[in-house]
C-alpha cells in the first residue's frame, strides 16, 4: 500500500511540472521612456523570484515565465512597473520618469545625495541635456528663464564674455553676491577677470564660461542659506552645484560623439529709431570742406543725393546708409565637436571627453577657441573601499575681446556713431595714413575707425586651468563611512594688449603683458551616518572639516610710446615710460561642521547644521564665526490619507545664517617701492582705501517656508516658496573726504534686507502612447532695500556713466542699485525751467529706480510625437530700469527720429523761464539737443522685456534602424536662441545690454549687439 501511494505521488507531481511546463511561454518586448526612445539596462524581475533579465542597448528583453506570473520593470530614475502575463507573448512597457515620484533623489551640500522629500529648503535641479542642446558659449546663460528665483544678466560683453548670476537678491553692498560654483566637490574660482566700466575696457570672462555643457549630468541651485548652510561664508549667496558625467558600464568602450553647429546673427540690425532725412554735417550746412566732414554728427542739411566731401577727401553721395551694421558685423559661428569613451571592468567604470569649441564673433577678427579634457574614474579596491577621481584641463585661447562703453578702441561704439550719410565703405577704404597711422575721421580723436580698431588694436589672451578632486571613501559598515576629498583648482592667465602705433590720442601707442597665477586647495574629511532604527526611525548624519588656502600670483609688464614704428615689444618702449608690478596674495579659512538629519515613519525630517568658520582675512578675536541652520519637511499625503486629487503634498521651513569675509589685506596699511632717489629706493603707501583692523564678518540670515504638491494623478505639480535675507555688518566701503589722502573707508555697518516668493508650476496636458504635452512656468520675485549704509550717509555712489549723467547708487529705504541721474529743474507746479536763452536747465540728482529686475519668469512647452520632439522656452524680466548712453550720446549728435522736430524752425521748449514766466525762446535745433544731453529723464527705460529665448525641434532615430549596425542610438535636433524679442521698452537697444556683471546694475553704453543664433545638433551613440 505504502509503494502504491509512493508511486501515485510520482505520477501527480509528474503531471503537475507537466503541466507547469506547459504553461511557460517566452515573453519578448521592449522598454522605452514614456513618450521618448529605447531604455537600456532595465531589469525585468519575477515578482516573487530572483530570476529576471535586463534590457539589450535597443531597450529589448527575453524571458521564460509562467502565465499568471507578473513581471517587475524597474531602472534608476523611472517608477517601477509591474504586469501580469496573460496570453500574449509581446509585451511593451513604457515607463515613467522617476520626477513625479517621492523617491525623487538630488544632489545637496557637499555632494551627497539626498531624497528631495526629506529637504527643508528649495532645490532646483536642471539636467545637463537642457544646457547642450541649445547651448551658449558661456553655459550659465542657458540657465536663463528655467529656475524661479535665479536671476541671470546676459551682458552684452560678446563670445566668452561673463554672466551675473544672483539668487534671491543681493546681499553685499559693496562684496561679492554671485554663487559659489562647486564642480564634483570642488568650489572654483569664479571671479571675472577684467570688465568694462566707465572709461571703458573689455570683458575677460569668469569661472563658469570655461566649463564644458557636454560633461554636466546635472545643476542643482541651492537657493537659500539653509541650503548652502555646510559651505559656511563663501556660499552665502547660494551654491550652483554641478555634477559631471561619470562612467557607464557597455559592452567594451562605448562611444558618444555630438557635433553642434550654430551661426549668430544680429538680432535688432538696423537702429528703427533712427532718423535718416537729414545728413552729416552741423547747423543744417552739409559738409564743403574736409576740416567739416570731420564729425561724428548729423546736423546737416536735408539728404538730396548730391555728392559732398568726406573725412578722406573723397566725395560721395549725400544720401542715406541704413546698412551701416550690418555691413560691419559678420556672421558669427560657433562650431563644437565631442567625443567621450565610455567602460567599466570588475572594479573600475571610467569615462574619457574631448571637446573643441570654435567661436567667431560678429565683430570682425574676433574669435575663442576653448579645448576641454575630462577625466573620471571610480574604482572600487575592495569591498570596503573606493576611489573617485575626476580631472578637468581647459584651454581657452582669444582674441580681440571686444572694448565696451567709452569709445577707445571700441568698434561698437564707433558703429553708434557714425552719421546717417557717411558710409561704412568710406571707413573701410581710408582707414590709414600714408605712414600708417590711424586716418582721423571725426571731430573726437578717441572715437576709432571701426576696421582699425577690429583690425589694427590687439586684445589677446590665454588661459590654462587644471579642476581635479581625488576622494576616497571607505564604508565601516552599511551606514557608517569615511570620506577624504582633496580638491584642486588652478589657472594661469596671460593678457596681452596694444594700442597700435599711430592712434590720433597716443601718437606712439602703448602695450601692457598682465600675467595671473591662481591656485585654491581644499583639503576635507568627513565622517557619515545613515542608520534606521526599526521600521520608524533613522538617522543621517555627518561630521567634517575642511582646509582652504588660495593664492595669487599677479603681474604686469608695459608702458607707452614705442620707439620703432609698429615693432609690437617691451624692448621697444621708451625706458622712461616702462612699468612693472608683481604681488603675491594668500587667503586661508579653516572650517569645522556637521550635519543631523532625523526622520520619523518616512514622513517627518527634521534637520540642523553648524559651521565654523575662521578667516585669515580678519584680526583674530574677530576671524571666527559660526553658522547654524535648522529646517523640516512634512510630508502630509504620507502622515494622512487625502483627498485621491491630491497624490502628493510636502510642507518646508528652514532658517539660517551664513556670512561672509572680507579680501586679504585690508586690515592694515601696505608699502610698495617706487623708483629711486639718489639709488636709495622709494616707498609709498599702496591703495587708496582706509583700512579697518577691526572689521567682523558680515551675517546673513535667511528664512524659508513653502510646499509641494502634485495633483490630479501627478499632471499638475506645485512648488511654492517664501523667504527672507537679511544682511547685517555688512564691510561698507564709505566715500569719505579726499584731502584725508584717500577715497574711501571700510566699516562693518551696512544692512540689506531682501525678501521675496518663488512659483514653480508643471503640467502634463496631454499623456499618450506616442504623444506627450508638458508644460512648465516659474516666477520669482525679489524685493530689495538698503537698510542703512554708515553713519548718517543715505546714499553711496557705486558706479558712474560716461556721460557723467547717470549713476549707480546705494540708497537707505530704496531697492538695490538705484538708477541715478539729472532730471530737468521744475517749479513747484511741476513746469519744465529754462534758462533766458531758451535752454533747460539741469535738475537735481534723482533715483529713476532699481538696475536689478525684482520680477524674473520663464514658460516651457515640451511637445514629443513619437520620435519628434518640439519644445520652446519664452523668459522675461520686470520692474526694472537701464539709462543707455547709446541713446543720449545718439540723440546729441541728431541720430534719433526725436531730433526731426525743430531743425527747419528752432525749438520753443514748452515750460517757463527763472522767473515763473512762460518759455518763448526759440533756439537752433542742434544746440537744444546738445543741451539736453546733461539730463538724463529721455533716456531712462524701462527694461521690461518677454523674449523667446529658446526653441529645439530634435528627431530621435528608432534604434531598429541601426539593425546589427554598431549605432546604439542616433538624435538630430534643430536649435534657436534668443530668436526675437516679444516685447522690450527700450528703443535701438536690447534691455539686457548693460556691460559688465558687477554690483553696478542699470547702466548701458556701445555694448556689444543681440544675436539670435541658429543651428543643427548631432548626437551618436555606438
């Protein structure tokens, strides 16, 4: 009976695994993004097993499996799906982008990765795809319009040139207020190394213009202090962090080669308010003689056609040139090729990048060439430890920067001035003498040729920089490692310019060689805690300190009037006019902080840290500060059961402090040797500043509230934030009297207080199998105010026009950076005053409003219909004001359409006289303009503006095209930038035109044109 029942169990368990074996199928398919292409190395799980797959480089799968059994599909950075198998043997699965979930991961302070639902402040995380394929020269403009609360200045500086980037308002007067840039761990130097400013000059570039968009795997914008708390005093004003692409594992060594052609043109070519019926020429006389062609203004008589005399002697027709720019400025072009190897071992992913970059600007001879090497290798040497090395060579090459505002040398200013009858040609045929030296051809000796200045004038510069971090991490357990990190920055930057032998206002020219070493270390450890304790509790923590030292290496060689004609050399200039300089400067902060993050059930973060620094900078007994910040996260739809519209819903707040120091040396006074008397050497006191041994560091208290929801399952997403900074000790450096042998003095007493909201708001309106529809909108709005300045003073000027009308000051009660500038003299019934011979006259110095736009929003599109993908991107900024000396110098010299009115019959200018009676004073035209040009209220704008600032339509080649081929996948994409201007208040000028990226915001002059740029991007995979 036994061997009976024996034998019947054989027989049922056989029939069972036939029966079994007969129900399991092969199940193929496909993976792909929701909407988009192929996912590769998806793994494809047995729910219930361990048995599973991963998807090939076309996103394909095979797997055995039963009917009935369900299949799990997940990858990083998609949410994971499940399916159960029925009777069909194909089955395709689309997955989701992991942003909609709540494992959402970001990259915070420090480099550690964090679960964003866990964060008591504002992250803003932008993809490194977003900055390549409509890309820029400089990579932080392409942050433009895409997130709340970052405000960036595009000046109008041309290719290389540098950006300003602000994050919730400024906080210093007179100190830096740009975020600190940290590449893979390691902050840089981001200081610009020369600009414009009043009398002129050009713009030399920044830290972040170097950087390669093609290695970014990600940005996060750290907003707040909170944020940005464990960076201590250099991040007071916020951190852009930025994560380079690392290693990826492929069959052999994977291949990624993109080549992204762009050609520039002018975005506003022709000057519409312009007036082209009058000519060259002054008091309504066309030029007879070469002595009166000799101007740059155009006051002449009406434009008939006839021919008339020209700066060179030559006559030409006395017509009308509308063509003047776009005669001059060429077509620019970028053109960027990349490559990057790709590979892993057992024990070691890395990946290699090469990329050339090739700019032609507008500008005629003007140019960058910048090569990019990167180098990233993680290697695990066992199974405790690992080592992460990344290393960065930049090679930057230009020539001829273009000169901004005042007119020396400047090709653009020469542009703007050039009469409505003279043609560009004339300039292009005499731009020499028979000796060689500059051709005058206007009444101004300091307003260029434009083809000499282009051609004839040098600006060439070269920079070399090594970024490298070495870190290494050894994990004691599961939740407990430790963390090296040794950080490295360096650059060597050579400048060379030369004003050519024979300019009209320095007959035998002049050259200067400026030479800058900087190299900044940064030696860490940390020690790190992530624990659970039970299914409730856990903690995050961590504990380290850091070792910063930075120094400078600078200088300078050069001098005035050559004694050989046109030999370009040191060796050449007269002994008498050489000059020398060298210094060495050295900058240390010490730091200790810490980190504790405690959750409770998933739902309930709670976070506070502390940094101390301590500055070299600053005497001791003051060089110390600590830095605390507290912040939580609820995360509501996890702790309550909520309405099925509401999916997700996270409440924040968080507060802070951070600060900040001062630049070395100015505690004390310092000496440098000046020549000789009788062979003993000459010492004077260097600077022109008061020092303060006492000065402090200043503090910046930040507070922070908001939320997150996302609705309607997932389509709708909402992320709201409130905040306020307030900075206190701020280092002020007050004007003081100039019989005291000095300009200015520093003090710890200025306050700025900022305060604002942020709206970041995503929709998807359409969702489907071959068709997507996402949109998105962020607004950010800042309001600033100085609070107190020093003592009694109420106003501090920070920067000052050319036309020395219009100025840049610091006001008690008003927002930051205040337009400044002469308004006409009214009565008390607000009645424009003239004087008896008819003309204005000159008011008080009046604030017209803030340079700084408080309002900055930007609205995507993204459309995706199978592989087609069309997406546009409009930004804009309000609230402003800009003061363009482009038009007052214009409107002096009877190039604006305003001028028209009274050239045939004089101007009564409507008004009264000194003595409160009616204005009947009839004056000529020309003089009543050029009498207007000392008041500023015509030529103050606002800058609002709305622009379509970006518009890609890209094509993603199904991978099945390739067949066996070894393409692994192919994309092509036609990209726009900055393609027109929606709506701007300022005529003949872009508002975004000022020319440098100082704290000095609002003011314009001869900045370098808008481009709208237009091109084609190729990406290969094999």
């Amino acid at each position: 009976m036994k061997r009976s029942l024996f034998f019947l169990r054989i027989l049922v368990l056989s029939l069972l695994s036939t029966f079994s074996f007969a129900q399991t199928v092969e199940v193929k398919g496909k993976v792909t993004e929701e909407g988009k292409s192929e996912i590769n190395g998806v793994n494809v799980l047995i729910k219930g097993t361990t048995r599973g797959t991963i998807t090939n480089d076309r996103g394909e799968y095979s797997i055995q499996v039963q009917k009935g059994a369900t299949l799990k599909f997940s990858s990083i950075g998609f949410i994971p799906k499940e399916v159960e198998v029925g009777n069909s043997t194909t089955i395709d699965v689309s997955l989701m982008p992991e942003e909609s979930t709540l494992s959402e991961v970001v990259v915070t302070a420090l480099g550690i990765k964090k679960e964003k639902k866990a964060l008591g402040y504002s992250v803003t995380e932008v993809k490194g795809e977003e900055l390549t394929q409509a890309r820029t020269v400089n990579m932080a403009n392409s942050l433009q319009g895409k997130v709340a609360g970052l405000n960036v200045a595009n000046t109008a500086t041309g290719p290389g040139g540098s950006s300003r980037i602000v994050i919730r308002g400024n906080g210093s007067i007179s100190g830096n207020n740009q975020p600190l840039i940290v590449v893979d761990g390691t902050p840089i130097n981001n200081d610009n190394l020369g600009s414009a400013g009043m009398w002129g000059g050009g713009d030399s570039g920044d830290g972040i213009s170097s950087l390669n968009p093609d290695e970014v795997e990600t940005i996060s914008v750290l907003k707040g202090a909170t944020a940005s708390a464990l960076y201590g005093s250099r991040a007071s004003n916020g951190v852009i962090l930025v994560t380079t692409k690392g290693g990826k594992a492929n069959k052999g060594i994977g291949v990624e080669l993109s080549s992204n052609y762009v050609a520039e043109n002018l975005l506003l070519p022709t000057y519409k308010d312009y007036q082209y019926e009058y000519g060259m020429g002054n008091n309504g006389i066309k030029p007879t003689t070469v002595a009166e062609a000799l101007t740059s203004n155009s006051w002449g008589a009406k434009l008939d056609g006839s021919n008339t005399i020209n700066f060179d002697g030559k006559s030409r027709p006395y017509s009308a040139y509308k063509n003047n720019q776009t005669d001059f400025y060429r077509i620019g072009s970028t053109f960027t090729n990349s490559v990057a190897l790709t590979g892993a071992t057992e024990s070691i992913t890395y990946r290699l990048s090469m990329n050339d970059l090739n700019n032609k600007a507008i500008i005629p001879n003007s140019g960058l060439r910048r090569n990019n090497f990167a180098l990233n290798v993680n290697a695990n040497l066992g199974p405790k430890l690992s080592i992460v090395t990344n290393v960065k060579y930049i090679l930057e090459k230009t020539n001829n920067r273009p000169r901004l505002s005042d007119s020396p040398g400047s090709a653009t200013y020469a542009i703007n001035a050039m009469p409505t009858s003279l043609p560009l040609s004339a300039l292009k045929e005499s731009q020499l003498n028979d000796d060689g030296s500059e051709k005058v051809w206007s009444d101004n000796i300091y307003i260029q040729n434009p083809y000499v200045a282009a051609n004839n004038w040098r600006q060439e510069d070269k920079k070399g920089r090594i970024i490298g971090v070495v870190e290494p991490r050894f994990n004691f357990t599961d939740w407990l490692f430790l963390r090296g990190r040794l950080g490295f920055d360096n650059f060597n930057y050579r400048n060379l310019t030369i004003t050519p032998y024979g300019t009209p206002f320095q007959p035998r020219g002049g050259m200067n060689v400026g030479n800058r070493n900087f190299t900044e270390t940064n030696s860490e450890l940390l020690l790190g805690i992530n624990k659970k304790f039970g299914d409730r509790f856990g903690i995050n923590a961590l504990f380290g300190g850091n070792l910063m030292k930075q120094t400078y290496q600078n200088s300078s060689y050069g001098g005035s009037n050559f004694n050989i004609p046109y030999f370009y050399d040191i060796s050449n200039i007269d002994p008498a006019a050489r000059n020398s300089s060298e210094n060495y400067i050295e900058k240390r902060i010490n730091s200790v902080y810490g980190s504790a993050e405690f959750s409770y059930n998933g739902y309930l973060f709670v976070t506070a840290t502390a940094r101390n620094d301590w500055f070299s900078t600053l005497a001791k007994g003051n060089n110390s500060i600590l830095y605390p910040s507290v912040g939580g996260s609820f995360v509501v739809s996890e702790a309550f059961k909520l309405p099925t519209a509401i999916n997700y819903l996270k409440v924040r707040a968080s507060w802070a402090q951070a600060g900040g120091d001062t630049d070395p040396y100015n505690l004390s006074l310092y000496y440098g040797l000046s020549g000789a008397h009788l062979g003993a050497p000459l010492a004077q006191i260097n600077g022109d500043r008061v020092p303060n041994s006492n000065l402090q560091p200043l503090t910046s208290t930040t507070s922070e509230a908001g939320f997150e929801t996302r609705l309607f399952n997932n389509k709708l997403g909402v992320d709201f934030a409130l905040y306020t900074r307030k900075t206190t000790n701020d280092i002020v450096a007050a004007t003081i009297s100039n019989t005291s042998g000095y300009g200015s003095a520093l003090f710890n007493v200025g306050e700025i207080a900022n305060k604002g909201l942020e709206l970041l708001l995503t929709y998807r309106l359409a969702s489907a199998k071959d068709f997507s529809w996402d949109a998105s909108f962020n607004m950010g709005y800042n309001q600033s105010e100085v609070v107190s300045l020093y003592g009694n003073l109420t106003t501090l000027q920070v920067d000052e026009n050319r036309t020395r009308i219009a100025y840049i000051h610091q006001v008690v009660g008003l927002p930051y950076s205040q337009v400044k500038g002469f308004t006409y003299k009214k009565d008390a019934s607000g009645n424009v005053v003239y004087d008896s011979q008819g003309y204005p006259l000159q008011g008080n110095l009046v604030n017209f409003g803030t340079g700084v736009a408080p309002t900055t929003l930007g609205f995507t599109n993204s459309f995706r219909y199978k592989g087609i993908g069309l997406s546009f991107l409009i930004d804009g900024k309000f609230g402003g004001v800009i003061y363009s000396g482009t038009n007052a110098y214009a409107n002096r010299r009877g190039l604006l359409k305003s001028t028209l009115e009274g050239r045939e019959t004089g101007i009564v200018g409507k008004g009264v006289n000194e003595k409160g009676e009616p204005n009947t004073v009839r004056v000529p035209a020309q003089q009543y303009y050029e009498r207007l040009f000392n008041i500023a209220d015509p030529f103050v704008y606002s800058a609002d503006f709305l622009k379509l600032r970006q518009v890609i339509i890209d094509y993603t080649i199904p991978t099945r095209v390739f067949g066996k081929s070894p393409f692994k996948g192919a994309s092509i994409s036609l990209v726009g930038r900055n393609l027109a201007i929606l709506m701007k208040k300022t005529p003949n000028i872009d508002p975004e035109s000022t020319y440098n990226n100082s704290n000095a915001q609002g003011l314009e002059l001869a900045g370098v044109p808008p481009t709208r740029t237009v091109g084609v991007n190729l990406n290969l995979k094999f």
